[in-house]
C-alpha cells in the first residue's frame, strides 16, 4: 500500500512518520537532498517525525559498531543542521529502547525463515557483505526494521523502490499479530515512495558513506572544491545532460540545479563546450553557495555537543514512552500480563 505526497499533504496530521539512518558514517549530500530535505518538509506540512538512529542494526554487516554513541552524535549534528526540529520531533537510538528491541522476539514467531530468506533487498545485502559469513542479525533485518516502525506505531515510511519488500514485511507482521491474537494493536504501515534525486559519488559509483566516494555535510569549502575537481566525468568536450549515456556528468549537473533551483538541461546548454572542468567550477560555485547557511549553522551546533546530547536524551524518553506502551499493549493481548 503506497500513499502519494499530496494525500500526506491533505491530512498530515493523521500520519505519524518512523525514518532514520545508521550510524556508519557522516552524511553526505546524496543523504541531504535525498532523505533529509524530505523529512523537513513533512515536519513542516506537521506530520509527526520519529528519526531512528539504529546503532544495533550496524551490526548486520559488519564485526563491530564503530564508535557508536560519536556518530550517533553526529547524526543528531546533522539532522538539526539540516533543519529537523527535535521539539517536533522525536531523535532517538535504537539501544536506548529496550520495549522495542523486546517486541523482536513475537514478531519473529510470525515469519518463516523461508520468508526472510526470499527477500530480495536481504538477498542483496547479504551479496554486499563485507562479512564471511551471515549473522542471524542480517538474516532477521527486516524484522527489526519492523520493530522500529511498529514499536511507535508508525504508519508511513519514507522508502525507495529497492526497500519496499522490507516494509512488507513489516504490514505482514502487523496484518498477522492482529489475526493471531484477534485484536487491531497495529496498522499496516504504508509507504511513501521516494522521488529522491539519485547522485553519483565521485568515483561515478554510488555515492555512499562506507565508499569514500562523497561529500559529506561536514565539508567546508576548500575541501568540496577538492572533491568536485577530482570527480569522475567523461571525454566529451560539450557537456550534455544524459543519465543513461553519461551519468557521471550528468549527476554533477543535477546536483548544480538542486542548488540552484533550475534544471540540469538548462545548465548543460549555459556551459556548452566548455567542457568538465566549467562545469565543476560551476557545481562547486552552486554547493558552496547553497550549503553556506547549513555551514554555519553546522558550526555552531558543533560548538554545543551539550546540547545535541540533551536533545538525544530528550527524544529517548520519549521514545521509550511510546514503546514501553506498544509493548505493553502486546503483552495484554498476548496474555502476559
């Protein structure tokens, strides 16, 4: 079940939002116009926000959680730059809520292993992983994510085409605990397809935190500028704007009208056969410009680590309150009370 930005736009009061990202890195500025700039706006339309930090979850592909609670900080940095409001917002950490890791354990009872097993975004992350071997954790990923969202009782989340079969399972969880136990505790949360702009890193692959391939939101100037020059691009002296045949150019043309507020087209003709090394003078001219305000207020957030804890703390408490009562109106119909 997908839901359109103008129904969201027509009611948003009537939905509660569970998004987030993992502590593996800083965020880039694939991560801002993709997801952040999104969650801003749904702020704004008064939507209500839940923005997960899943430090647990960067165990499914990787050894060890690397410096956990710093880049969950950072995280909070980010977001609050980038304009999320955590007085409207809830930012919280997923080991900070014990009710919604405990709500992992029955709702692994209502899937098959055969079922995670089929899951093509599962199959693919086990195909990407670094480990050299599978962890149960990687296998049951969905069921976390399900957690998440079910544990706040979300019932819109913002996904990509390629997470869609993760949400699934999630409206499975929820659809079978109310037949199982013969009670409504959950709604089945419904998607909120992305029309996120797909940017390149600058090595032409995709643009990643683990790739070292972008530009995070932590750069200042002089560094973007050394990003953008040393981006991959292509032969052709005339730049053109063409996805499917030249994609690394046309990914940085895309990013200057995202700045600029035209369209890449139109740059692509303004540069002409000036080749890559104007049309990087002009990209880095447009993030600098456009990132210049967040910069600053990136600063003196910085400046405050006191504060971005406080707002964490603030977003735990009130994450586990809302847990704590899912949890315990599972408990009730499950009898174990």
């Amino acid at each position: 079940m997908q839901t359109s930005t103008a129904q969201v736009q027509q009611d948003p009061s009537r939905y509660r939002v569970l998004t987030g990202d993992r502590p593996t890195g800083p965020l880039h500025l694939g991560h801002y116009f993709g997801t952040l700039q999104n969650r801003v706006r749904l702020q704004r339309l008064g939507v209500e926000l839940f923005v997960v930090i899943p430090d647990y979850q960067v165990l499914t592909d990787r050894d060890i959680a690397d410096r956990p609670a710093e880049r969950a900080e950072e995280l909070v940095l980010d977001y609050l730059a980038a304009g999320i409001d955590p007085e409207r917002a809830t930012i919280f950490t997923h080991s900070a809520v014990p009710a919604l890791n405990q709500l992992l354990l029955p709702f692994l009872s209502l899937v098959s292993v055969a079922e995670l097993q089929r899951n093509p975004t599962v199959k693919d992350e086990i195909a990407h992983s670094r480990q050299s071997s599978v962890s149960g954790l990687m296998l049951t990923y969905p069921v976390h994510q399900a957690a998440d969202i079910l544990s706040c009782k979300g019932n819109l989340v913002p996904v990509g085409q390629d997470q869609l079969p993760h949400l699934e399972t999630a409206r499975t969880i929820a659809r079978r605990f109310n037949d199982r136990y013969g009670a409504a505790v959950f709604t089945e949360p419904e998607a909120l397809l992305s029309e996120a702009p797909l940017l390149l890193g600058t090595d032409g692959g995709k643009m990643s935190k683990s790739r070292g391939n972008a530009i995070t939101l932590g750069a200042d100037e002089d560094r973007t500028a050394r990003l953008i020059r040393g981006a991959k691009t292509d032969t052709e002296r005339r730049i053109g704007y063409d996805p499917e045949q030249r994609p690394e150019v046309s990914s940085l043309l895309l990013l200057a009208a995202l700045c600029e507020g035209g369209e890449p087209q139109e740059i692509a003709e303004e540069i002409g056969d000036r080749g890559s090394a104007a049309l990087k003078q002009r990209v880095t001219e447009a993030v600098n410009e456009y990132f210049r305000p967040h910069r600053t207020r990136r600063a003196e957030l910085a400046a405050d680590r006191a504060h971005l804890r406080a707002v964490l703390r603030a977003g735990n408490e009130r994450a586990n309150a809302v847990a704590d009562a899912t949890l315990a109106e599972v408990r009730e119909v499950m009898g174990m009370r």
